[in-house]
C-alpha cells in the first residue's frame, strides 16, 4: 500500500525557516517524480519544487527559488523541503506527491502529473 505522510509545518515569523519531511512507502520503483505543492483556499494546487529521485534534478517555482531546498534521503524513504527566509505568501497547506515510476523523461511542474499525495501540512507565516 502506496503511503506519504508529510510532517514538520507549523506557525513561524516571517524570515524565519522550517523543514517539511515526506516519508513514503509501498514504492516499487526507486526511481520517480516526487514533489512539493502549495494550495491556499479557493485556489488551486500549485508546485513548488520536483525532483527526478533518480538523478536528483530539481525544479522550482520562480517564487520560492533561492530559498526552499527539495532533497531526498533514500535510506530513509523521506523527501524533504527545507523552506528558509519564510514570507506571508508563503503560507499554506502543503502536500508531497509522487509518481509510481519514471515515466516521463523529466518531471511535471503540476499536480494532475502525480499520481499519489500525502495529507497536507499547513504552514503559515506571520509578518
């Protein structure tokens, strides 16, 4: 049984960092897309970074490049999403995606492109 469980939000000032954690089990394929999106209400899911698990090629948004760091820790099945200088805008619920396989020649910057989704984390940043 495919499962994400995604921890590590939480309430922060506005400059401040937090670490999002993703742990996944049940994947077959070591290689896949695995991701980070954000949805606000009334708005739709939106990335904010990918990565090719298996050569670890990263994609992200414009808003949060320089600041947020996907990584990845094989031997512990977690993604990760380091969020430093933390702005309002920011703020959300966010969710881990992943594919069940490679198979695309890079990974998808939308959420209609991932198959499996953990539960959400809300992060909110307070000016």
């Amino acid at each position: 049984q495919v499962q994400l469980v995604e921890s590590g939000g939480g309430s922060v000032q506005a400059g401040g960092s937090l670490r999002l954690s993703c742990a996944a089990s049940g994947f077959r394929y070591n290689r896949k897309c695995m991701g980070w999106f954000r949805q606000t209400p009334g708005k739709e899911r939106e990335v904010v970074a990918t990565i090719d698990t298996g050569v670890r090629s990263t994609y992200y948004d414009d808003t949060v490049k320089g600041r947020f760091t996907i990584s990845q820790d094989n031997a512990k099945n977690t993604l990760y999403l380091q969020m430093n200088s933390l702005k309002p805008e920011d703020s959300g619920m966010y969710y881990c995606a992943s594919t069940w396989s490679m198979a695309t020649t890079s990974c998808m910057a939308f959420a209609s492109g991932y198959n499996y989704w953990g539960q959400g984390t809300q992060v909110t940043v307070s000016s």
